[in-house]
C-alpha cells in the first residue's frame, strides 16, 4: 500500500484524534503536569532535570513541543496535539531510523503500552533487522511491584518477539515505571554485553534509557511531559507527541510513512 502524503497523514490524525483535538482532557493533562513539578517519580518516567521546572515553565513547553493549549487560564475541555509537530517528529525518527539502518546499529524497542505501541514499534524493529541492524535484549524475568493498583501487582519484563514490556505474569500491562529498562542495562553492564546505541521506547523504558545516555526515540501523549522535557534538556534525540490509546492498526499509517520517508520499504 503507498504511504499517505505528509499532507495525508495529518487529515488522518486529526480525523482519528491522534493528534488535533484529542480524548486526553486539558484537567488531566494540567494535573500530570503539576505531579511531575511536584516530583512525583511516576510521572518522571525515570529522568533528572537540569533546572527547576515550574508548572508555568512545562506548560509552556508542552504548548511548543506537543501544541496543547498554551493559555493557563484554560483549565477544563478538549485539549489538543498539533498535527504538524508529530509529523515533524516523525520525520526525525525516520532520519534517525534510516542512520541505524546504514550503520547497522544495536537497537532494542520497549512500551509501557503493549496493547497499542507494540506493533507499531515491532514493525520498525524488523524493518531495521532486515537492513542488518541486530536487536539487543536482557533481564528478561527480572520483576518488581507496582503498588496502586488491582493486584497482583507484581511486574515481570518479557520480550516478546524482541519488544519489551511488563506483564502481571500472564496479561501485558501498562507501565510508567523505569525499573524495567533499568534492569535491562545494569544487567547488560554486569555481563560485558554492548549496550543499544538506538532505544524506541516510551514512558519508563524511554526515561531510563535517556537518562542512562542511550539516544532515545520517545512517544508520548499530551499528559506525559517528562519525555518532552528530556528532549528539551538533551537526553532523548526526539519526542513524538500523539494520542497513545488507540488500537495497533490505527497506528499503521505512522508506521508506513516513516519506513517509506526513512527509504527501508
């Protein structure tokens, strides 16, 4: 199937509500932003800033990198992603996709969204194997507890077909937390084993790859700054803001656009 047209891919996310206006309400985005200025680890997906963030400080940000509403006094209804700007970031990825292609990189994929990012980023993992990248995996078992939510609350990183993520030991499970990615390098760094030089991650798994240096593709929905604050203070290489929700297929688009403008189709 051809790719959409940059122009394409913007008519369909705003028709889908990746980006433009979006299901992610202006309260809970404004709410996240104010427990990240607050400290709040989980919603720090791992990383250290540089400077003391305000929440006027990040709402800023978030205003230029992802295009929600910049006005503070806006506190309640539909917020919004620019279309433009994940396109843009978007483009990026595919430069960075097609540079490790050509250079063969070690590349490793990981979500906090198994149930919607898997596929998406699985489609680019064995676009890039095929080109000869190698994938780079460990610490598969390693677990931890997440407390907060419905038990069990124990969390287990597996990898299946070469993606990680955190199950409850049976169902994939949405995660923040970077203790997984963690995990991943620490056990590399103890075996000898080479590190990835290109991470395509989110939340946790993206924050502790950036944090630990790893150049790092990161997605992220309006209502999860840190990534986009990493970006911003250089620790992850970009960030693509979008609606993280949505089913696998509805996502395919994205996907054909970067491997097509990357030259890998």
């Amino acid at each position: 199937m051809k790719p959409p047209s940059r122009a394409e891919l913007i008519d369909y996310l705003v028709t889908t509500g990746i980006a433009g206006q979006v299901a992610t309400p202006r309260q809970n985005n404004l709410k996240h932003y104010r427990r990240l200025v607050e400290g709040d680890p989980y919603h720090q997906f791992g990383l250290t800033f540089q400077r003391k963030w305000t929440f006027s400080d990040v709402l800023a940000l978030m205003a230029q990198r992802c295009g929600v509403v910049a006005d503070e006094d806006y506190v309640q209804g539909i917020d919004t992603i620019d279309p433009d700007r994940t396109v843009d970031a978007l483009e990026v990825v595919a430069e960075r996709l097609a540079q490790a292609a050509r250079d063969r990189e070690r590349i490793m994929v990981a979500t906090g969204h198994p149930n919607n990012l898997a596929e998406l980023y699985r489609a680019w993992k064995d676009v890039l194997v095929d080109h000869g990248c190698t994938v780079v995996t460990a610490a598969a078992g390693h677990s931890y507890d997440a407390p907060g939510g419905p038990p069990p609350t124990r969390r287990t990183l597996v990898w299946r077909d070469d993606v990680g993520m955190v199950t409850d030991g049976t169902e994939p499970q949405h995660s923040h937390h970077p203790f997984a990615m963690r995990a991943v390098l620490a056990q590399l760094s103890e075996t000898g084993g080479p590190w990835p030089q290109l991470v395509i991650a989110d939340h946790g798994f993206a924050g502790a790859a950036g944090e630990a240096g790893v150049p790092t593709i990161g997605f992220a929905d309006s209502n999860d700054p840190a990534l986009f604050l990493g970006e911003h203070e250089g620790k992850l290489h970009v960030t693509v803001p979008l609606d993280d929700g949505y089913v696998p297929d509805e996502y395919r688009p994205l996907s054909d656009y970067v491997i097509y403008r990357a030259g890998l189709a």
